[in-house]
C-alpha cells in the first residue's frame, strides 16, 4: 500500500487556505505579505497501512503584537482537533499536539506554533 503524501499535501493546504490566505509547504514564496502560514510534515511511523506524521504549522506576522496570528490559531486548533478527511486516495485523522509562541530574534517577527499527530491511510489502487 502506497501513502500518497503529495494528496496529503493538497488537502491539508486546501484546509488551511480556508483560515489564512497566505499559505507555503515548507518554505516562503518571497516577496511575503503578512501574516502567512508555513506547514511542513514529519514521517514518523509506517504501520500496515497507517503512516504517522507530525504536522507543524507554523503561523507569522510583523508588527508587535501576535493578537492576529493567535486568533487564526485558536481558528485552526479548533478545526484540526480531532479532524477527519477521506477521499478516493487517501484517510486521514488529525489530533492537537503542542502549542507555542516562539521568540524570533527580530522582534518585529511574531510566530505561532502549532503540532498536531495525524493518521494517514492510502486507499487501495
């Protein structure tokens, strides 16, 4: 059974899209509007099927304070939390993990984090 990270990837930018306009896998398009959205995925485990990965959501603004990016947080903690997704390709199920307000070494640069496990399973071709 294959895992299709590239459905993965498009469906969880479609997700995320609807929360912010702004939204990159793994790095910027420069130049940059604030705020954005940076997601990335870690493979952690590949079960019979069932693949597991850590979803890291990283959301950043400039100015001085994160009141912005901590209300699409909250935004996104509540539709991720115990989310479920299927189509013909791929399942998968999202559980909250961490979150935090990470100091940047610019001040002006304000950054929310957010982890969530997710549990992916690839349909059968």
């Amino acid at each position: 059974m294959k895992t299709n990270t590239k459905e993965l990837r498009i469906q969880l930018k479609k997700l995320l899209e609807t929360l912010c306009s702004r939204v990159y896998f793994n790095q910027t398009e420069f130049p940059i509007a604030y705020p954005y959205c940076i997601f990335s995925l870690i493979s952690l485990l590949d079960d019979y099927g069932k693949r597991s990965y850590q979803l890291e959501i990283n959301l950043i603004d400039l100015g001085k304070s994160t009141e912005k990016i901590e209300e699409i947080a909250d935004e996104m903690q509540d539709l991720l939390d115990h989310y479920n997704f299927s189509n013909q390709l791929i399942s998968f199920f999202s559980y909250m993990g961490q979150r935090n307000v990470v100091s940047e070494a610019n001040k002006e640069i304000k950054r929310v984090r957010l982890l969530f496990n997710l549990y992916v399973y690839s349909r059968e071709e």
